[in-house]
C-alpha cells in the first residue's frame, strides 16, 4: 500500500510523528509539493494524504491506482469530491479538532481590537511607560469592555457555539445565524431570522461557517453597511467569505470600527495586498487551527482514518 505525504510541513515542523502512517503503508513524504508535481509524486499512489494541494479532476484522471484521499483539515474545497466519487475513491477530513483552538482564536483577535494590547505592549518595551508623566497611560478608544456588547456568529456549528458560550461567559448577548438552528434559544442567546437582521443589531461579528458557492463573498459592501459604523469583523473561518477590496475601503472609510482575519482570500497573500494598509485591522497568518493539542488531535485522527478505511469501514467520509 502506497501511501504519498503531499505537503505535510504545515501540520508537522518536527514536533510531531509520521509513524502511524509508516505502520500502515510504504510512505513516500513531502514537505510541500506544487501543483504541477503532484501527478509525478503521485502516480502509484493508492492513498493521498494533503492539505492544500488541490485534486482536481484532471489529477484523480492521472492517479489510475488512487483509490483514498486523506485531507489534513476540516476544509475539503480543494479537492472534486463529486468526481472522486464517481471514480470510487473515498475522501476523508478532519472534524472538530481545533474547535477550542480557533475559539480562542476569535477571543485573541477580539481582545487586541478590544485592548490595543499590541500597541500598549511595544509602547512599553520602547521605553513610552517609563518617561510617561502620569502613572499611567493609553490609547484613545483603545479599551472597550465586551460585557453588555452583542456578538452575532455566522455558522453555529461546534466553533460557533464554542464561540457562543465564551462570549457569554464575558457577560455578552449571542445572536446567530445558522441553517440547522439545533440549539435551544435563551436569555442570551437566539437566532436571527437573516443576515441583515444580524449584521444591524451585532457589535462584533464572527465568521464561524464552512465556504460555499453560495456565501463566498458574503461580507461585501453591501452587507458591510449594514453593520453598526462602531462593529468589528472577526474571520477565522475562510477567508473568500470576505470580499477584501471592500472590507479595505470600509475600514478607512470608517463603515465598520476594525477587523480581525487569521485567513485570507489568497494564502500566502501578495506582499503589495492592500489589506496590509488599512487602518484598525489585525492579521494573523492562518494559525487558529495550529495549536500543539490540536495538531496532535489532527494527526491522531488522519491515521485512525486511514485505519478505518484499510478496514474495509470508513470514517469522516465527506464524499459518501
């Protein structure tokens, strides 16, 4: 059993182990591969395992022995899922391992527009505290509390519930967006009957929802004012959810008060991307699902699939 390792340096820089995969096949490991090498890296493969290399049709057309697909994420747009069905081969992901990894993510990301902890943290270390003529100093407008304040989540899934109870625990009121609505609505807690419903009445903003054809690009300028000119928009989720050049201009035009992204449209994004430039907005390079527990969840889960399906039974199939 030919198992190839696409791009596996995301998910382990060396604090982790492959053996559970060498104990279940002949590995052949990549730390990254470019598109256009997958077909030779690839071609007697029976078992991929990838993160962001795209599988396309014309790939699964040249993997004639290809017969499973193992996504190192929750997210599975990169691969034809419909097609690798039609050609019999399973596809499998990983749910829910970094659920409290990226809901402490969406707090990390609040908390800094909330604080203005990064300024306060370089003003002090370049010597500002020490020559200040007060006791103390800050930021005009930099600390707000979140008690009292609404948080509105799109996608209340695991994460978005996760979410959810954190951001009562900080004494704020949830209101969410989701198709399934499987949770029972409180005191602090209900679901709104739209999107616009939504973005009026919330003060922070979380995108908690997987991407689809149908909500790419659903935080547009549309959209965006229809939100409070002192919200916040937080994206953890996927970054095509929000077009960029509009959310930029909302930024400085004041529309909205800032901004909190761990993903963008394109990752790595262009060095020039204008996103870069705004004010009131905090970027992280996609790391809310990189935590050491949760990458370890992830590994343990990738091998227990691949074990599952060498069975004959298997599990976290997305393309059923």
């Amino acid at each position: 059993m030919r198992i190839v390792i696409l791009d596996g340096y995301c998910l382990n820089h060396g604090d982790l182990s492959w053996d559970g995969f060498f104990r279940l096949g002949s590995v052949q490991y990549y730390d990254r591969t470019a598109q256009e090498d997958i077909v030779k890296r690839a071609i007697d493969a029976d078992i991929i395992i990838t993160n962001k290399c795209k599988i396309t049709k014309e790939v699964i057309d040249s993997l004639p022995k290809l017969r499973y697909i193992g996504v190192l994420a929750t997210g599975f747009d990169v691969i034809d899922t419909d097609y690798a069905k039609k050609k019999n081969i399973v596809v499998t992901n990983i749910p829910t391992y970094g659920t409290d990894s990226v809901v402490q993510m969406v707090f990390a990301l609040i908390l800094e527009l909330y604080t203005s902890l990064s300024y306060h943290l370089k003003t002090v270390k370049q010597g500002d505290w020490a020559k200040c003529p007060d006791y103390c100093y800050y930021k005009d407008g930099g600390l707000k509390e979140l008690s009292s304040k609404t948080m509105g989540i799109i996608g209340y899934g695991n994460i978005g519930s996760g979410v959810g109870r954190v951001a009562q625990a900080f004494g704020m009121k949830v209101i969410a967006l989701d198709k399934f609505k499987s949770h029972k609505e409180t005191a602090t807690f209900r679901y709104a009957d739209s999107l616009e419903e939504l973005l009026s009445e919330s003060d922070i903003v979380s995108l908690n929802c997987p991407l689809t054809k149908e909500n790419r690009k659903m935080i547009n300028r549309d959209t965006l004012s229809i939100m409070k000119n002192s919200a916040i928009l937080i994206n953890t989720a996927r970054g095509p959810l929000v077009d960029e050049e509009a959310l930029a201009e909302a930024l400085n035009d004041g529309v909205i008060a800032g901004a909190g992204l761990d993903v963008l449209e394109k990752e790595p994004p262009r060095a020039d991307s204008p996103i870069f430039k705004v004010k009131n907005v905090a970027i992280t390079p996609h790391i809310s699902w990189a935590t050491f527990e949760a990458r370890s969840r992830l590994m343990e889960i990738a091998v227990d699939n691949l074990a599952s399906f060498l069975k004959g039974s298997p599990v976290n199939v997305v393309n059923i």
